[in-house]
C-alpha cells in the first residue's frame, strides 16, 4: 500500500510551521516533506517528528535567495563554492532528522553560459554532492520540474534528467518523479513511470492543471495508485500540493487510498 507525506511548505499553511508536524500526523500521514528547514533548529524538528511519529522522507539543498527568485545553483557555473557549503548544511539537517534522501534543485539558465556549461556544472556539482551524501547513505535526486510555474529552469523533463543519470555515473542519485510536472511536459505517466522503473526514488503527487488535491483535474490518482501497488512501488508519495480549501477538508482522498 502507499505511503503518504505530507508536504508542509503547501499543506497545514493554517498554523506555523513548527506546528504542521502534528497535524499532518493527526491526519493520518506517516511521513513528511517540504522545500527548506533551514528556519528552525534540527533539534526542533527532530523533536517534532519523534514526538508525532513521523518519518522525514525529503527536503531541498540550500537554493539560494528565494525571494529573488533564485531556484537552486547546481549548473550555475562560479556557484561551485556555495553549493559545497549548501550540501554540508543539508547534510547536517539529513543527519539529525534521520533523512534518507534529499533533492538537489539545479538553478536557472543563465545567458552568461552556454547550455553545454551548465549542463558540465550540473553534472559535476551532483557527483561531489552523491560522493558526500553516500558516506551517509543518503540519496541525491534530481527533478525536472515545468516551464509553466518555474519559466527558465535548467532540468524540465524526464527524459533529459534520465539522460544525465549515466553521465552523473553514481549509485546513489536518483531521480524525484514529479507526476505534476511530467503531466504538464510529457504525460503518458505509467509508460514513463514503467521506462524509467529502477531510476526514480521518491514520487510527488498533485492535481493538473490547477495543484489542488489529487482526487480532481486531469490524471485519475487513484488508478495510479493501483499501479504502482500492483508494480511493487516501495518509495514514498510526496503530496506537493495547495490545497483548494482548509487542509483537513479536503483530505477525504487520503481516507480513500488508505483505508
């Protein structure tokens, strides 16, 4: 059966963050996810996934100045420095939350290189990230994610991510299959789902076109689900979602999957 996470970056917005834990718990989710701890101790965080039972399945690398819109640094080249020190913080976060993988987000294009450059940084910086987080047992994925809400973004598709998966050339780094995303770049989600079996780690979940619940929009969720039972899909479901409304209320989806 499949395991649900909560994302707390889109979902329980009601109250703080601190206090998400509990009521993705209260909820009925075994597991949560969200883009940035980097606001909290660990401690803190630990503590609250102890305290609610909680399993802290993913969170993001440093990504540099959100507000201005920056989206992450791996193909930025010149950022090499920066990154370093962002895969130590997320290293620290990881140890002390008993987190098992963590997503690499890549960055922008940036005009000042060539597509060739950045894709050479990409490559390089993920493979000096898996080498750290493998001394750990920590994965590193990567996620192409649509040119319709992140506009410019290096990594957009499936097929270019698998592409880089070889070239990268390590054990440990894994695609972040975002159903959402692909819907929206490629669709023909279970044959991608099926080709790219084996390389993928962690899948995330939300209705298209709209990122509401999974129960609405254009991809029947509960067939997927069926699937990927019946594939023997062992990883996660990251549930990146806004909700239409109050949390809680639209969770009747969630009661309908895990019975």
């Amino acid at each position: 059966m499949a395991k649900f996470a909560a994302n707390l970056s889109m979902m329980f917005n009601e109250v703080p963050f601190i206090q998400r834990f509990e009521r993705a718990a209260q909820a009925g989710f075994s597991g949560v996810e969200y883009l940035f701890p980097y606001e909290e101790q660990p401690e803190a965080i630990a503590e609250q996934l102890k305290k609610n039972g909680l399993t802290q399945v993913l969170f993001n690398m440093p990504a540099g100045d959100w507000a201005a819109g920056e989206r992450g640094m791996a193909s930025i080249p010149g950022r090499e420095n920066e990154f370093a020190e962002g895969v130590q913080t997320a290293l620290k976060y990881a140890k002390a939350l008993g987190c098992k993988q963590v997503h690499a987000m890549a960055g922008k294009l940036d005009a000042k290189f060539t597509l060739e450059e950045q894709r050479a940084c990409f490559i390089k910086n993920i493979q000096q990230a898996a080498d750290v987080m493998a001394e750990h047992g920590i994965r590193v994925l990567i996620e192409p994610i649509n040119t319709r809400d992140m506009p410019g973004y290096f990594l957009t598709t499936q097929k270019q991510a698998e592409a880089l998966l070889p070239e990268i050339n390590r054990e440990n780094v894994f695609i972040q299959l975002d159903l959402y995303h692909c819907q929206i770049m490629e669709g023909d989600l279970l044959k991608t789902i099926e080709r790219l079996w084996g390389k993928f780690s962690h899948i995330q979940i939300a209705s298209v076109p709209y990122r509401h619940e999974p129960d609405s929009g254009e991809v029947n969720y509960p067939w997927i689900f069926n699937q990927l039972d019946q594939m023997g899909y062992q990883g996660w479901l990251g549930c990146e979602y806004h909700p239409a409304g109050r949390t809680e209320d639209g969770l009747g989806w969630l009661k309908k999957a895990q019975p």
